[in-house]
C-alpha cells in the first residue's frame, strides 16, 4: 500500500513504527469500530481532534472510547477557551479528511496535547494520515517528534 505523509516523515527521521490497517471501504468509521477491527484496546487506540480557540489551531489526542474534556485541555495548552474545528474545515487546514487525520503530517504543526493515558503503554496507535490505515509506535517518540505536550484532557463520565 502507498505510504502516507505521516509514515513517509516517520521514514525520514528513521523512527520506528508498525502501519496497522482496517477494512473501511474508504468510509470513515467510527474508531471503537477500528480498535475491534485491529483487535486492540480502545484504551490504546487515539483519535485526533483539531480545535481552535477563535485565531489559533491546536490538536489533541485521546482514546477513542473517550470524550474530550475542553477545559482541561486548553487548560493544558495555556489559551483561556478551546472549541472543536468544524469538520468542514478540516481538509483544508490539515490536509487530511475526518477518519484519517493524523497528527504527525499535517499542513503545519500546531500546539498538540496527548492524553497522559498513552504513557501507560508501550505503543499506541493512531490515524495513519488515511481511512483504512493506523500508525502503531512508542508514545514517547511521538511526543518528541511532534513536541506534544501530555495531560489529563478526557472528561470524566458521571456514573
């Protein structure tokens, strides 16, 4: 299969990585539905989320099953309020479409926040930079790669 943007920096800075990928049809699916696919804990598969604060952009990672906690993540990021990026505005900013937005090879590199949960595991795994293909590495490379800082950013569920 054709190497994405994300995989083919991973090459260039010779870092390691394993491309996981799934049965999507080139629809994108819901990431529960890919942690299944790819037989892994939705605790260690991560979905990207763009945000925005009005003239700044910023990404944030977090388990797929979870919800993001808005406040703690700016708080995390250092800007008073985030709002999510409306999807339409996705492609454009990023260079990449909802289900296959990687945080590594985007357009530019924006403040990015991981949720402290990825340094529970050896490896996470994340969008590949297209539907259908996920990127598996150490989280504490892709901290550095992408100069991400790390935070408690998912919201709690009242029971």
């Amino acid at each position: 299969m054709k190497k994405t943007n994300a995989m083919r920096i991973l090459d260039q800075k010779k870092i390691d990585y394993t491309m996981r990928e799934y049965q999507s049809d080139g629809i994108n699916i819901d990431g529960i539905s890919v942690a299944k696919q790819i037989q892994e804990s939705a605790e260690k598969v991560f979905k990207t989320i763009v945000l925005h604060n009005g003239n700044q952009y910023f990404v944030a990672l977090i388990p797929v099953a979870d919800h993001i906690d808005l406040k703690a993540c700016a708080k995390g990021l250092g800007v008073k309020k985030l709002e999510l990026l409306h999807v339409k505005e996705l492609f454009d900013l990023t260079g990449y479409v909802r289900g296959g937005c990687s945080p590594i090879g985007m357009k530019k590199q924006f403040p990015t926040i991981i949720d402290e949960t990825c340094l529970l595991f050896e490896t996470i795994i994340f969008s590949g930079g297209r539907i259908g293909t996920q990127i598996e590495m150490k989280p504490e490379a892709l901290i550095k790669l992408i100069n991400a800082k790390t935070g408690a950013i998912t919201a709690i569920e009242n029971l």
